[in-house]
C-alpha cells in the first residue's frame, strides 16, 4: 500500500438500511479522490453489502477491509429483555484475514439465528469462541465502555477494558475515538485515552460514516425519517447531531485530534493489517450421495442408460449420439453432480405426487434431462438446442431453474434440506430498492407536502421500466416545469434523486435456492426468516460468482390447478388421467382457443393474448409455442407478429435472403422469432460451432460492441468462405443484431406453451373439474373467484352453495356443477371441518340439524360456527328454512350437548335410541323464510360471494352497458379518464378532513371486481343516505391512478333505481347527411321518452345533446333500429 496517514474505519453503506446513505460507488470514489488507498466497510449487524464493496474497491485500487458494526446483548444473547433499560451496544468488528472473515460470518449468521431481539445480537460467549482473525475497537458512544463513562461508571468501563484484552488480546482491541461536536463523545475521550494509556492499548480515530460527502446530511436525515415514519418538522424524532457524519478527509481528522497523529496513523496500520480476498469463479457444488463403488459421471451415464428407453422406444443412432455427445460435455465441464442433485430432488417429488413443470429455460433442450425425467420435451422433436442450455465454450454453472406445485414447494425443499443438512440449505435474499415515484412519495411525506400536490409531481413520472428521476425529467416537459418552476418542488426531487435506487428492505427471494458442500457460513453470512429458514445475506448474483450451487424452485400456481383437476377427474368419473400423454393435436381444444374462450389457461387469458391466439388459429400445442414467443413487447411492436400472421394465413408470400434460411426459418414463416434460430443461422451460414454461436447471440443480446465486431469479422469470413455473397452476409448480420433484441428462448417458450395447452385441454374436456380447481388455487383472492365464478356460469357450470353432505373443505365437483367448499365460510375452523367429513366418511350422510350437531363433537361446533352454516345455505338440503333453524339452532346445540355427555358418563345405554331421539328431536316453528336479499347478504357475509343470486341481477344489462370495473383496475382506464359504473357499496369508511367536514372512503363492485372510491365532502353530504353497505348505485368519476392501485374519485352518486340510462349514437364519417337523418328522426319519434340521446357525429368531430324532444324510451327495438341504420356498435346505453 502507499503511504497514506489515515484510513476510515467506521463506515456504513447503504446498507444499513434507510440509516446509511452511502452508495457503494459514489463512497470508493470518494475515498479515492481523497488520497486514501483503503476503506473499511462496517454496517449495522450485517454484512449485506461485503462482497459488492469488496468488488469496487479492488476495482479502483482501493483496499478492501470487511467488517461490521455487531449489536453486542448486555449480557447473554439469549435474553430477550432489557438489562439495565439496554438492549444491546455497539461493537466494531474488523477482518484481519481468511479466519477472522469466517469468524465475522459465524458471529453476525449467530446473531440472526440465535440472538435477535429487536437487532441481531451476539455475546461474549460467541466473541470468545470466534475472535480469532478479529480486531476489535471500542465503537461510538454506543458502545460498551463509552456508555459506562457516559453513565460516570470508570470501574465498569476499566473492568471491561480488560475483559475485551481477554478476549481479543492486546494487539487486535483497541480504542476508538470519535468527535462529531456531541457533548457526550466531548465527556469521554480524555478518560478513554486513560484507559488506553493504562493498558498499553492503540488508539484509533474514526468519523462514524453513514453519507460520503457533507452536503448528503440532508438526504441521510430523510431517510432516518422514512425508516421512523416521522417527519422532518417532528420535535421529537430520532436525528443525528449536526452534518460531520461523512467521508472526512485526512486533514480534517488531523483537526480534530491534532495533538495525537498516532490516532490516525493507528487506522493506517490496521488497514495494514488486514488482507481478506473473496475468490470468484469457482464451483462448490454440493456431494450428491452416490452408490458404493461409483463416480458421479458413470452413476450419471446408469442412470440415463436406464431411462432412455422409457423416452424413446427405438433408440436411433441420433438418440444416442445426442445423449453421448451431452454427457461428454456435462463431464468434461464437471456437472455430473449438478445433473444428478436435480434428478434427485425431482425424483423424490414426483414419488411423493408433487406436480413438476415440463421445464422451464433453455433445460428444455437437453436430452439428458429429457430421459431423466428433468423435463417432458423432446428436444430433438421440437428442435431445441443443447448448447442454448450449457455452452462448452463458455464454463458457467448450468441453470435448471424448477416449477413445482406452489402448495407442496416447501416439501422440496425440505428434503433438500434433509438430503444435504439443514445448515448447507438457504433461501436466498433480496432487496427492495426506492423506485422514483416511490422516493418521491416517501420524501413527500417526510416533507409534510399536501398529498395532492405530492401525487401530481409523482403522476408525472412515466410508469416504464427502470424509470429514473434523472430520465423523467428529461423525458416530460411537464415534470421539468414544475421543477424550475417551484423551489419547493425541487427540493422534493432533489431529495428524492438522493435517496433513489437505495435499499428500502431485505426479503426473500421468490424461488431461490442455495445448496452448499459445507455448511453455508463457511461461505457466506445468514439470517434467519421467521419460520426458521435460513436466509443468505448475499443476493442471488453474489452467491453463483462465490460458486454456490444457486437454483429457482419456483412456486406455479397453474401446476397445482392441474395436479387438483386429475384430483377431481378421478373423483368424479374414477379415471386415472395423465396429463403428460394428451394429444398434440385436439379439435375441441384447438376450437375452443380460436373462439378466444382463453380465460383461465395458462398465460393466454389477457386481451392481448387472446386477439393473438384467435389471429394466429392454433390447430395444436406446436402452434403456441411461437404464439408465446411473440406476445412480448419487442416482436408485437416491430411488425413480427403481423408478418408471421399473414405468411401463416398465405397472405404474405414467404422469402428467403439466402436458400440456406428456409429450412431454419421456415417454421415462423421466414421471422427470426427464436434465439435458437440466430445461432442454427450462424451454425449454417459461416460454419461456427453451436457453441460459438451462443457466444454470438449472447454478445448480440447485451450489445457487446468490441466482442461483435470480432465476432462480425469471423462470421463474414466463414459466410464468404461458404460462397455467400459478402454483402448479402453483411446484410444478414445486421438482421440478426437487429432480431437478437427481440429473439426469445424456444425452449422456455415450447415448456410453457405445453402448459398452456394442458391446461386449454382440461378446460375443454373437463371443464367443472377444472374450473373447481382454478377456484381452489385462487380462493384467498376475492376479485379472482369472482372472476371465475361468472366464467363458470358462461361455460354453463352451475354454482351450487356449501352442502354438509356433499361440500368437501374446498371447492369440489357435483354432478357437473361446482361446489363451494366448506373452508369457504367464516368462522368454520378446519378441525370442524376434518371432524365432519371424517364423520360422515364413517357414518353416511347428515339426517337432520340434530342428527349432525349430535355427530360432530361439541367441542369443535359451538352455536356460532352452526349459525354460519345455517344461513350460507349448508343445511338446504334438509329440507327446513334458514329462518327455521336459526330459531331452534341453540336448544338443538344444547340437547346434543347434553347428550354427548351423557355418553361419556356412560348413562346412555339407559335408552333406547328410539327415546333418545324423541328427546332431541325439535320442532320447527311455523314462519316465513328471511327475504331474498337477506339470504344474499348472508352469503356475502359468511362465504364473501353471492351465491344463490345477485342483487345486481335485475340490472346486468346497465351495468354491462357501463365500464366494467376491471377495466379500471387493470389500467385500461387512464388517470383523470371520466367514468360511469354501477354496482353495490361496501366497507364505507368515515373520516373527518383537516377543516373538520366528512369524507369517505367505499368500494364499489359489480359482478366481478371492486374498486375504492373517494368521496369528498362536496359530494358525500348529498349522498349519506347511498353511502351505506349494500346500497345499489350508479357513480360518475375521474380514474385517480396511484402507485397502489386505481380509485375513483366520485363526481356524482345515484340510486340504481333512479338512474336514467342515456343513450350515445355515432354517426360515422360520410354518413351525416339529410336523408340518413329523417331516418333518425322517425326512429326518435318511434320511441320518444325521458332518456336522454347524445350525437357524436365522426365528420366533424363534434358532440351533441339532443334537446328533450328526441330523447327516447327503452323499448327493446331501439338498438337494432339505430345499428340497422349506422352499423354495429354506433349505440351505446350508458
């Protein structure tokens, strides 16, 4: 190292989450503008952000120290109290070297697992047992021996000296000084300078670091307000005192203790000190358990010997080179072991009946994982390519990324983790980062800004992916405006800018997986997740460069809708369906897709998707697989997707630019739609090997300038060599850079579009069956039963209500319709529910209420849980009336009571049957049923869906006539968009606003989705009486679109009764004229009446409100009259 005095070691990056403001880059620039040639990286108790700063101080010539601030419990890790009104002090730990790294790792994983109490803790116990490699300083004021001086305790603060001299020895403890202009740091230097006298110890300066230069005080103080939820004007608050919190230079540490250089050149020897280097790039895979006597490559070869014939009845020369040629590569590249752990652990699910996807990635074209069982494609069938996959060119750890059944996921991985052990197995973590309008948002609210004018500024960011503050303002004229135009704004977006893109949390990655040889903190820190999985404390990048085995188990929702309709395939008609042998081609199938029926298969269900699946008319699965390649953003805005249309409908005649294209190309009707096809074009045209072929197509996809033009001057070469003209090669490579960025992987696409076709099958062939399981995989989603119950109901499915005799717990096939599952209703816990199948499996049906409430044990049915079941309808089939039941439900409930413990003093064989059911039998009293929409809303209540009817029955075609409200929460409907909806009010929600009015907050639903609605004061005193639960309406409203969702804010509300439809006719363009109108006229006079008639005439762009003498009535010939006249659609009843 050069020479250089002083060296921070008291630094916390960003991540120190919403605390420390440090980015990562902007901090090792920061230092190195200062002269300095090393930095300590010390975050509060973790050690998030080691290995990314690590990896950009070696990139600038910075030295690297790894370290961490550690939470230190007042006395054992283990009490999760406070002692002495402490919960924990502060520590800096730094790594010496590779043994101290390794220790750090231990204690900071240990304080996660064992010592979390508020923070994450370690004790004296643990420093004992991991000090080695570790020097220690004293920390801030926060510190151990600080607080004991600040307390005016020196014999504690003396005596504590001496332990952490016990256990870190004289020569790694030292301590540390720090001078931020706060009173109590003023109090006890001198007396730590004593006490580093008296024992001989080194003393240290440090700044606590928490933003790198001076003027970011500001940014980091707003982030201590977000992570509070204060806001800055909060007397109260937690802050820091003053702005010194930064990357000092040397010269200003010299000013501060400028009788005593030896305490900075102390943190210059330390830096000295310390030398710990991560090694990148190689490959820790785990020990896969092999038979005796056997390598992981011959158990490999066994295995796929053993298999292939299950996949290929003739086994052709092909077939086995193909197999021969992949495992000489997998070998020769050292994946036996990874071949054979995903084999494993996807063996074990399919024995234990947890549904597998067909394959996900480019795995799809691997025959080895084909004749495993990893995948279901056959890759030489559909033509997919191994070197898409694992490339022996480019030695990269292969990527099998899984799809299980989303409910039995967990017990993957739990045998994953009994397999390897417990502690070799994580999840793998994640951070959320502040988006721009999110920052603004967050910042707004620090500021105290009015919500309104925070809203207005964070609308005005454009919603693409990746958007920054930086781009929004170059981007929207709007937004800059308001940024010059209003110091206060600025300092919104200033502030905003400075937190953008730092982490807000950690969380778990969704399907991430890391499988060690050795336990994992040999490697890397962990921290526990709340049910006790461990969790790595580096993100999924970092892991897979350290050479950890990193694998996606992904949780598919669709996987499990599929593994419950064979479920009820087989309950239903008894047969034993095997989704994996349907036909390639199937006519009702295939119809139904054309009819744009999409709704609930497997990624064709948006609007977009089904118009391309009804142009595109599959005839099989082969047809969606470039049908789910297209439907991305790239192809649909390029013209792809038009072009390969029209060549499959003939309308376009299909060419070629070089004879050699066609048989490539021929499949997607001349488009270069797959990546595949990229590298067979290459392959075939300039004689690359496959292998560099994928290095071609990846440095097309990242836009690798200098690689792609060695690449070009190759490709060129090799074209003209094979007598290709050397602009028509020239010509093609610029197509396939161009296509590159569109080109999706044929593997993913064919694997994907193999469920979509399983699950089109199913809904064709079985449609009850399948849509029972749909509305089991989504029955915590409310919007998505909805929508799936009136699906049901356009198949022709019946949907029938619970039934104690034929309901199961979750949705369940009768007869053809659906029935709701007993889970389904409030307050039925699922040990009554087990109880009552378990008791009717062993007795038969219910007879009567008493017959079951003497069955069911009392202990899991109470009066409550048998009022739910009456009035959701679960006892209609006994033949009495809800409102009978309700009455006498009690004194059954009683009696049974009574009974079942009777039984179990043994004086029941006192009676005979016949007399103990004359005594609990009731007799219902003679009344009315509850009205019909008291069942409704009953129904609503117990089960949150109407079953039996809808109280917007009697208005379907008003409210179909307005915008649905989906429309308005999938974004089809844009921000401030003037909309008209009718449906049913609930959970009203009162508040009372700065000025002292009422507001409200409601939703609104129709048939299938809801939506909140803000009502302000103006509005909401006009229309108490409607803002009530369960009040039918029709509301008029500007679509309020916020980073949480859509609202509407209401303009108008009224009763659904009262409501006057209007009627909205276009004229269309050249259709305006004298005799066109006459005809108009005479239809007006036909039907006049009180509903008001707007024109919207397209030739001169102009609206009209007809004056009161052509308004018409609803008779039913209105529409067909006025569409005979102007076409289709050119009416509307809104």
């Amino acid at each position: 190292m050069a020479d250089c005095k002083f060296v921070h070691l008291h630094v916390h990056t960003e991540y120190s989450l919403l605390d420390g403001a440090s980015r990562i880059p902007d901090l090792i620039a920061r230092v190195k503008e200062l002269g300095m040639n090393a930095v300590a990286i010390t975050d509060h108790g973790n050690m998030y952000g080691a290995v990314t700063f690590y990896k950009e101080a070696v990139k600038a010539g910075i030295k690297p120290i790894i370290g961490c601030e550690v939470y230190l419990a007042p006395r054992s890790r283990k009490e999760k109290y406070e002692v002495d009104h402490t919960r924990y002090y502060h520590l800096i730990l730094l790594a010496e070297n590779e043994t101290g790294y390794r220790n750090l790792v231990k204690l900071v994983s240990l304080a996660n697992t064992e010592g979390m109490y508020y923070k994450p803790r370690i004790d004296k116990e643990l420093l004992r047992q991991y000090h080695d490699g570790l020097i220690c300083l004293s920390a801030c004021i926060a510190g151990e021996i600080p607080h004991s001086l600040i307390q005016d305790n020196p014999e504690k603060a003396d005596n504590l000296v001496k332990e952490y001299i016990e256990i870190f020895g004289k020569d790694n403890f030292f301590i540390e000084l720090q001078d931020h202009g706060i009173p109590e740091e003023k109090k006890v230097i001198p007396s730590l300078i004593a006490l580093a006298e008296k024992y001989d110890l080194g003393v240290v300066a440090t700044n606590d670091a928490h933003y790198v230069r001076k003027e970011d005080a500001e940014a980091q103080d707003v982030l201590l307000c977000i992570q509070t939820g204060k806001t800055i004007d909060d007397p109260g608050r937690m802050r820091f005192k003053g702005d010194s919190f930064y990357i000092k230079s040397e010269e200003e540490m010299e000013a501060l203790f400028p009788d005593n250089p030896e305490f900075l050149s102390n943190t210059a020897k330390i830096a000295e000190r310390c030398n710990v280097n991560f090694t990148f790039g190689n490959h820790f895979l785990p020990r896969f358990p092999l038979p005796d006597g056997m390598t992981d490559e011959q158990y490999l070869r066994k295995l796929c010997e053993e298999n292939i014939s299950s996949r290929y009845p003739d086994i052709t020369d092909e077939v086995k080179q193909r197999m021969d040629y992949e495992l000489e590569i997998i070998h020769r590249m050292g994946f036996d072991s990874y071949f054979l752990i995903v084999w494993d652990y996807i063996n074990f699910s399919r024995s234990q009946g947890i549904a597998v996807g067909p394959g996900r990635g480019s795995a799809a074209g691997s025959i080895v994982a084909y004749v495993l069982g990893i995948t279901d494609l056959d890759p030489l069938k559909y033509k997919l390519l191994f070197e898409r996959f694992l490339n022996p060119e480019r030695v990269s750890m292969p990527d099998i990324d899984v799809d299980f059944c989303y409910i039995r996921r967990k017990e993957v991985i739990e045998y994953v983790k009994k397999r390897y052990g417990t502690d070799h197995v994580a999840q793998i973590i994640t951070f959320g980062t502040m988006a721009a309008r999110g920052a603004v948002r967050d910042v707004g609210r620090v500021l105290n800004m009015p919500y309104s004018e925070v809203d207005e500024v964070a609308k005005l960011i454009p919603t693409e992916l990746g958007i920054t503050l930086e781009k929004a303002l170059n981007d929207s004229q709007d937004l800059k405006r308001k940024y010059e135009g209003s110091s206060q704004i600025r300092r919104l977006i200033d502030l905003a800018r400075a937190i953008e893109g730092l982490p807000r949390q950690s969380s778990t990655h969704a399907a991430g997986i890391v499988i060690a040889r050795d336990a994992l903190t040999e490697y890397m820190p962990v921290q526990q997740a709340d049910d006790g999985t461990l969790i790595t404390e580096y993100d999924k990048d970092l892991v897979e460069q350290l050479g950890l085995l990193k694998m996606d188990f992904l949780g598919l929702r669709t996987l499990t809708v599929i593994a419950d309709t064979i479920a009820n395939i087989k309950k239903s008609t008894g047969e034993d369906f095997d989704v994996r042998t349907i036909p390639s081609r199937d006519e009702k199938t295939a119809q139904m897709l054309c009819e744009g029926k999409t709704g609930a298969v497997f990624q064709m269900e948006s609007a977009g998707m089904t118009a391309l699946v009804k142009d595109i008319h599959p005839a099989g699965f082969e047809d969606l697989i470039p049908t789910v390649a297209l439907y991305r953003p790239g192809p649909l805005g390029s013209g792809m997707v038009q072009d390969f249309i029209e060549g499959r409908r003939g309308k376009k005649k299909v060419t070629y630019l070089h004879p050699l294209l066609e048989p490539i190309l021929k499949e997607t009707f001349g488009v270069i739609l797959y990546q595949e096809q990229v590298m067979q074009i290459v392959q075939v045209l300039a004689g690359f090997s496959l292998g560099q072929a994928d290095l071609l197509r990846r440095a097309m996809g990242h836009k690798e300038p200098e690689l792609l033009m060695k690449q070009k001057e190759v490709f060129l070469k090799g074209a003209v060599a094979n007598q290709i003209d050397s602009k028509l090669a020239e010509r093609i490579f610029e197509l396939l850079t161009h296509f590159a960025n569109y080109g999706f992987n044929k593997s993913h696409s064919a694997a994907y579009a193999l469920v979509a076709w399983q699950t089109a099958y199913l809904k064709a062939h079985y449609p009850a069956e399948f849509m029972a399981a749909m509305l089991t995989s989504v029955v915590d989603f409310n919007d998505k039963v909805t929508t799936y119950i009136e699906l049901a109901k356009k198949m022709g499915i019946q949907i029938l209500p619970p039934d104690i005799n034929a309901s199961s717990a979750t949705f369940s096939v009768d007869s053809q319709a659906i029935r709701f599952g007993l889970a389904a209703v409030r307050n039925i816990g699922m040990a009554a529910i087990t109880q009552i199948e378990k008791v009717r499996a062993d007795g038969g049906a219910f007879k009567s209420l008493s017959d079951f409430c003497e069955r069911i044990d009392s202990s899991v049915i109470n009066k409550r849980v048998l009022e739910s079941l009456i009035k959701c309808g679960a006892f209609d089939s006994f033949g009495v009336k809800r409102s009978q039941m309700l009455v006498v439900c009690g004194k059954i409930i009683d009696n049974a009571a009574r009974l079942q413990k009777d039984h179990a003093n043994g004086q029941i064989g006192l009676f005979s049957d016949e007399a103990i059911e004359d005594a609990i039998e009731i007799t219902y009293p003679d009344i009315p049923e509850e009205s019909f929409d008291k069942i409704l809303s009953w129904e609503k209540e117990l089960i949150g869906f109407y079953i039996s009817g809808h109280p917007l029955d009697a208005y379907r075609d008003l409210v179909n006539n307005l915008v649905p409200i989906r429309d308005i929460i999938s974004g089809q409907k844009k921000d401030r968009q003037l909309i008209r909806v009718a449906g049913i009010i609930s959970s009203v929600k009162r508040m009372t606003t700065k000025k002292g009015d009422t507001m409200a907050f409601a939703s609104i639903s129709d048939f299938t989705n809801g939506v909140e609605c803000v009502v302000f004061p103006n509005v909401f005193y006009d229309n108490m009486d409607l803002l009530v639960d369960d009040s039918l309406v029709v509301l008029q409203g500007r679509v309020n679109t916020t980073d949480t969702g859509a609202k509407i804010i209401v303009e108008w509300i009224k009763s659904i009764k009262d409501y006057q439809f209007e009627y909205y006719i276009t004229v269309p363009e050249g259709m305006a004229n004298d005799e066109n109108f006459a005809k108009l006229n005479d239809i007006f006079a036909k039907n006049h009446g009180n509903h008001v008639v707007y024109l919207f005439i397209k030739d001169k762009n102009q609206k009209i409100k007809t004056n009161a003498s052509y308004w018409m009535n609803d008779s039913a010939d209105i529409i067909a009259a006025v569409e005979n006249l102007f076409g289709k659609g050119s009416i509307l009843k809104r």
